[in-house]
C-alpha cells in the first residue's frame, strides 16, 4: 500500500514538474522583492531604526505618533495624498476608457499610431517628464507659458507656477493625466477590440439604439477583466504617484508642502532623516490604502 502510494505521489509529481517549474523563477522574485521586503517593513514599522543602531522595539509609537502627533502628515500629506488619487485615479480611469473606446472606432493603422502617441508617455521616466514640463512652466519669462501670457499682456510680470502652492498640485495633476495612459489602457483597448460584433447588432434588435446604451449595456459588462485591470493600476499608480512633485518643484517638501504625498513623506522620514522605523510604519498605512481601494475595485468589476 505505501509501495503504491509512492508511485501514485511519483506519477503526480513528473506530471506537474514542468508546471512548478515555470512558476519557480516568478516564485523566487516575488518572494524576495515583494514578500520580504513588505514583510521587512512591516516587522520594522513596530521598531525605532536609524540605519546604523539595531532597530529597538517600540510597539505602536509609530502609529500613534503618525496619527496623533505628525501634524505634516495629518494636515498637508494624508489630504494632498486623498485629493491627487481621487482625481488621478478616477479621472485618469475614465479618460482612459473614453481614449480607448474613441481609438477602437477608427480604422486599424491611424488606431496604431494614435495609441502609440498616447501610451508614450507612460514610458516616460518621472525625472525625464518633468524637465519637459519645468520648461513649460519655468518661473521666468522665458518659460513657454509665461512668454505666452506676457505676449498676451494677461499677466504683468512672470509667474512661478512650480513654486507657488496655488498652482503646484493642479500641475501635478495635469502631468500625472498626461502620462496616466499606461498599461491599463491598451488593456481596455484591447478588451474592446475583442469583443464580438454580433453583441452590438443583437444588441440592436432589442433596442440598443444609442453609443451611450451600447457603452452601458455591451462594452463595459463584455470587458470587465480589463476594467479590472484597468482600476487597479490606476488606483496603484494614484498611490505610488510621488516623484512627480518632488522633481517638478525641485525640492523635498514640496514648496509649503502644497504638493506632498504619502511617497514622499516616506521618502523624507527613510532617506533624508533616516527615521526608518517611522517610514516603515507610513508605507505600511499606504499598503493598506492601496489594498482598500483595490477591494472596492474588485467588488465593481469582479465576475458575477
């Protein structure tokens, strides 16, 4: 009996050998770039840890102190963190879908080059965009808006739209839009060009008469797996969204913290003051955030 009970184990296991084998390498990098690093944080948001003592046992001062005692973080980074990703994230989402569905109109070859000139951006390094974007709003008068307004006689003397915390988060906001046409996406893309013609003219039949009934009752219920897919990367790249204002105004904090995010608090308490214990416990609370707000996502657009 235990003879056969090895064989019938050796027979499964040759089976599935090829399997584990292509999920070994996903497997090792997911544990040792993901895994253990979030596991990492989360051991050390519990502990005081400058970088060159062993980390000392703290308990939840961290989280006490984030939420009662950081006034940065309660009055500019949560709000400024709330306000960017409920405007990146879904505005960024639906521009994306109504991109995606304009282009899967068109003819196959301007489709092509059409997407490519959206989806570039999102290539684009943060550190490279925004020196494209600090010529546009250089603070001088040589600065392409600048110029145009004072060419214009609209203003009297240049604006510095980069350092001014009237004007930073909304350019923020611009950019992040500019270059939020990413995977997600081609994905939606994609997802609409999969799906079958016959669904729109039975959809006809039954008095599907306008693009927005056609948009509600076919497109978006036949391609939920890539609006899935879409939600969640925007949701992700909201949250991660951090580099953007640091490189854009040249300085971290941001000019009257007008334009910091959580990222960059982080980036601030671990890099700059070494207080890794401190960022630990703030990425762990912008771990949380992220995964909320992608369990609404999938409760949206999850498979009945």
């Amino acid at each position: 009996m235990q003879t056969e009970w090895r064989s019938q184990l050796s027979r499964q296991w040759r089976k599935e050998a090829s399997a584990y084998g292509f999920i070994a390498p996903y497997a090792v990098l997911f544990t040792i770039f993901i895994a253990i690093p979030v596991l990492a944080a989360f051991l050390l948001s519990f502990t005081f840890f400058d970088s060159i003592q062993p980390p000392q046992f703290n308990g939840l001062l961290n989280y006490i102190v984030l939420l009662t005692q950081d006034d940065i973080f309660m009055r500019y980074v949560l709000p400024n963190t709330i306000q960017f990703a409920v405007l990146v994230g879904p505005g960024g989402y639906v521009l994306a879908f109504l991109l995606a569905w304009m282009l899967a109109q068109l003819p196959r070859t301007p489709r092509t080059i059409f997407a490519l000139i959206l989806y570039s951006p999102s290539m684009t390094g943060g550190v490279a965009m925004a020196v494209v974007w600090q010529t546009l709003f250089s603070g001088d008068q040589n600065g392409y808006l600048n110029s145009f307004l004072l060419s214009l006689n609209l203003i009297q003397a240049p604006i510095q739209w980069l350092q001014s915390p009237e004007y930073l988060m909304t350019i923020m906001i611009i950019v992040t839009l500019w270059s939020s046409m990413g995977v997600g996406f081609l994905a939606m893309l994609a997802g609409m060009l999969d799906i079958n013609p016959e669904l729109y003219e039975a959809g006809a039949l039954d008095g599907v008469s306008s693009r927005w009934q056609e948009i509600i009752y076919i497109t978006i219920p036949s391609m939920k797996p890539q609006m899935l897919f879409g939600a969640v990367m925007a949701i992700v790249g909201a949250f991660q969204a951090g580099t953007i204002g640091v490189a854009l105004s040249g300085s971290n904090p941001t000019p009257q913290y007008a334009g910091q995010l959580i990222v960059n608090h982080i980036e601030d308490y671990g890099f700059l003051r070494y207080e890794m214990g401190y960022a630990a416990a703030v990425s762990v609370v912008l771990l949380l955030m992220v995964l909320l707000f992608n369990r609404l996502a999938n409760k949206l657009f999850r498979e009945d």
